[in-house]
C-alpha cells in the first residue's frame, strides 16, 4: 500500500473544504487567478502546489493555512 505524504493529506484535506463549502473549480479559478485546469490538477493530486498556490487555494475556500515548525522529536535508541 502506498505511503500517504503529509503534501497529499494536505491537498486532500483542502479537496474536503471545497466539497464542504461548496466551492467549484471554476470558483476558485476566478478567485485565485490559477486556472481551472491547474486546480484540478492540484487536488487530484496530479502535481503539487506551489506555496503561494496552497495560499491562494485556501484563501478562495474561505479558510487559512497555517505552518508550524516544531521540534523533531529525539529518535529512542535502544
């Protein structure tokens, strides 16, 4: 079974809010200036967003993206 990447649990976690809110492709293509096509690609999974993108993306479901970085946590040897 394939690996799920925290980029694909992202993409697909924004894919559910634009179900959620309703939010069309075309929609957000109109209020991010990235076409149509090229969302689709991104929440298919087909190719990743940019960072900007993923902003814009967001932004156009009505939601906000917010990055953390945190300590790694310390491997255990045994």
């Amino acid at each position: 079974m394939a690996k799920t990447t925290p980029a694909k649990r992202v993409i697909q976690e924004l894919g559910g809010i634009y179900r959620f809110n309703r939010v069309s492709q075309k929609t957000a293509a109109a209020r991010t200036g990235i076409s149509a096509s090229a969302i689709s690609r991104r929440l298919n999974g087909d190719t990743s967003p940019t960072i900007d993108e993923l902003f814009a993306m967001a932004s156009a479901a009505g939601v906000n993206v917010r990055i953390e970085f945190l300590p790694a946590e310390a491997e255990s040897v045994a």
